[in-house]
C-alpha cells in the first residue's frame, strides 16, 4: 500500500510541478487583457505557492488569488475551473469543439480536458493516460442534457486508459444516480440553485463515486466531482463560463 501511496503522490507532485514550470514560462505573454494574459498570470502566482507546497524551498507563500467574476467575463470563451484534492483551482478555455459535440479545454501548460456535454471523455499530461470514454446517449444524462427528473437509475460508462507500456485497455462501471436534494452552491462569485447528485460506479476492479450540481429544469451541470483515473483520482470541475455553439 505504500509504494502504490508513493507512486500517487509522486505523479501529482510532478504534474503539478509541469504546471508551475509552464505557468512561468508561459506568463506575461499574450495581449493585455486577453485569456491568455489573465491565465498566464494567475498561472504565475500559483507557481510562487505550489513551489512551496511541493517542498522546492523558498518562503511560504499565499495561495494564489482566484479569478474575480470581472475577469471571467472579461474572457472571450468558455472557461472551466478544476481543482486536484486541495489544490489551487487551475483554468482550462476552451479551444476546439467538433461536429460531434465535443469540445477540448486547455489551460496555459497545455493540459487539457476533453468533454462532451457534461461527460468527462479524455485528458492530456493529468497523470493518467485517458484517451476515451463511451456511454449510451439515450442513458447517459451528462453527454445528451435533460431535467433531472428524467435520469434514469442506471447508466453504463465505459472509460479508455493507455498501460505503462501504452496498450489499451478499458474498464467497465455501472453507474447508479440518486438525488441528495436541493441546495445553492456559489462559482465566482454567482449563486446557482440546483440539485446534488451522488454518483456511485462499480466495475469488478473498483468502486468510485462521482457527484453532480445540476439545474433541476435543464440537467445542465454547473458542478462535478468526476473520477478521472486510478492515479490522478477524481477531479473537480466548475462551470465559470458555459460553453455555447
């Protein structure tokens, strides 16, 4: 249990050390004002703080300031927020979006989140090799949107990973929703009524659980805890700009 307890730790440590590299490297380009600009430099402010929180010297540092409402609408995009466990909140803007509905996110070190709808398909240099993700559009409330008295009690999700030695392999979960209640939750600054959803999945490996804040009229989710992979855990994600076609 500690080795595989190390192997995490140090997969977070050296991804999150990849942001705070590439956030300095990436800061004070870009127009003034534009969403490269704002992310290069809130980037460059979590680089001061994640270098003392991973133990590479220098003096304790504040946490890094999040982006106020203003800025978020000042950004011509759709913008996401994602944390990892405790740590600062990073920005991913959307910059392609296919045919088929999905759309991929970067942030300024060129990680990236793939989605479709409120489904969390893919993700590059996150810790894991994800590389794809399948689900019926006719079970699965986050790919194909609807009001939450419309979800069904049981969606399948199939999720798509590269091995060490980059094969492919997939894993299974049965995927059981059941409503926690109504509740308000706050993203930048802006309050949103919604629905919370407790997500459980088991396949024959492992059980995991997401949660979804949802509009209880549209489905659409302002809010997830989304399990990503077996390494990086569960990510979370909010909404701080929708993404509209």
């Amino acid at each position: 249990m500690s080795g595989r307890g190390g192997s995490k730790r140090a997969a977070r440590r050296s991804s999150l050390a990849a942001l705070a590299a590439g956030a300095m490297l990436l800061a004070g380009c870009g127009p003034q004002g534009s969403s490269t600009e704002l992310l290069s430099r809130l980037g460059e402010t979590a680089a001061d703080a994640l270098g003392d929180s991973l133990g590479l010297g220098g003096e304790p540092a504040a946490p890094p300031a999040p982006l106020t409402r203003a800025q978020i609408n000042a950004i011509e995009g759709a913008l996401l927020g994602v944390r990892v466990d405790d740590s600062p909140m990073a920005y991913f803007i959307a910059v392609a979006a296919k045919p088929d509905g999905t759309v991929t996110y970067y942030n300024p070190t060129k990680q990236s989140l793939t989605f479709k709808g409120g489904a969390l398909l893919s993700g590059h240099a996150l810790g894991d090799q994800r590389i794809g993700y399948r689900s019926d559009p006719q079970e699965d409330f986050l790919a194909a949107q609807r009001p939450v008295r419309e979800w069904p009690g049981q969606v399948t999700r199939v999720m798509r990973f590269l091995d060490g030695v980059g094969e492919p392999f997939a894993r299974t979960f049965l995927c059981a929703p059941r409503a926690i209640g109504p509740t308000q939750i706050e993203i930048a600054e802006v309050t949103f009524e919604v629905i919370e959803v407790e997500e459980t999945c088991r396949s024959p490996y492992r059980t995991i659980a997401n949660r979804y804040w949802a509009d209880e009229e549209t489905g659409f989710v302002w809010k997830s805890v989304q399990w990503f992979g077996p390494e990086r855990g569960s990510l979370e994600i909010s909404i701080l700009t929708p993404f509209a076609r």
